[in-house]
C-alpha cells in the first residue's frame, strides 16, 4: 500500500516527489555536475578580487593615451592628445566603477550564502520531474522547474537582481503557509 505522507529523514533518505510519486531524488545542493548544477546554483560565481579588472582597465587606457600621442605626433593633429588622455580617464573612471559593483555584488552574495543554504538543505532534486520539491510541502507544495527553485533562492538570499533573464522571468506557485 503506497503511502501520500513520508517521513523525512536528516540525510539523504528516500522521499517520494509530490509531481511523479517515485522516490528518485537526492539533497537540491548534491547536485553539482553540468547545466543543471548551473541552473540549481545556490548564488552568483563571483570570483576574484576585481584586481585583473582593474589591471586590465589601466592597460587599455594607457593604451588609449598612446594611441591618441601617437597618431598626434603620425598625422600632425595636437587635438587628439587631449582625446586620448579623456577617453583614458573615461576608461579608468568606468574601470573604478565596474570594480566596486563587483566587489559589491560579492559582499550581498555572501552575506546571503547563509540563507541560501538553508533554504536548498531543505529542498530535493528529481531527476524523473527534472524540478525541485520541498518534502514537507513548505514553502511550496509541488514540483518547481529548476529556474523557479532558483529564483526563490536567490530572492530570498538578497541576491534576486542578478539572476539572468530566464529564472528573473520564472514565476512562483502561491507559498504554503506553515
């Protein structure tokens, strides 16, 4: 006789999804190979310290001032000098800009690491659904597409605003109240 309820053990016990009745699921955060461990992906790869950012972007416009010196001094228009040197303090303006975004971005996903772990502790993967569940029904009851389970997440972490364009469009099924 097939049971509707199932104990959840700690670990990674069998439950039955609540969208195909199987017990083929493991932990959402065990997944970690491929596509789908991109799309069931606690929060935003931020990696590095955005120091090569900044490399990169003093390289480029000291490139632009030489650019603009040598084509001055090649063609004989002193006009491009100050072009140059203003397109470089335009390049390292943006340069500073992008890195402190960045750097900004790290700190709200980390800071929201800690959320994101419980919420995806709690949740499992089917592989036979290909979506997310919840095995005690909360905060949702059915089967979310990985882009929704994503979605959630990373709103709920405090990162929402960087998911891209396909799980930001993804909408959620009305919560369960506990």
């Amino acid at each position: 006789m097939e049971s509707d309820h199932v104990g959840v053990a700690s670990g990674d016990g069998l439950v039955v999804c609540p969208g195909c009745r199987t017990a083929d699921s493991v932990a959402a955060g065990g997944v970690h190979k491929g596509r789908l461990a991109i799309r069931l992906a606690s929060g935003p790869n931020h990696t590095g310290d955005g120091c090569m950012h900044f490399i990169e972007g003093i390289i480029i416009a000291g490139m632009a001032a030489g650019a603009g010196k040598y084509y001055a001094d090649d063609r004989g228009w002193p006009w491009l000098i100050p072009v140059g040197l203003v397109v470089a303090v335009l390049i390292v303006v943006g340069t500073i800009a992008l890195v402190r975004s960045e750097g900004k971005d790290k700190r709200r996903a980390q800071a929201g690491r800690p959320r994101a772990a419980e919420i995806i502790a709690t949740a499992r993967y089917c592989s036979t659904c290909e979506g997310v569940f919840f095995p005690r029904g909360v905060p949702f009851a059915g089967v979310l597409a990985p882009e929704q389970f994503r979605h959630y997440v990373w709103t709920e972490a405090g990162y929402g605003d960087q998911l891209d364009p396909e799980a930001k469009a993804a909408e959620l099924p009305l919560k369960v109240v506990p």
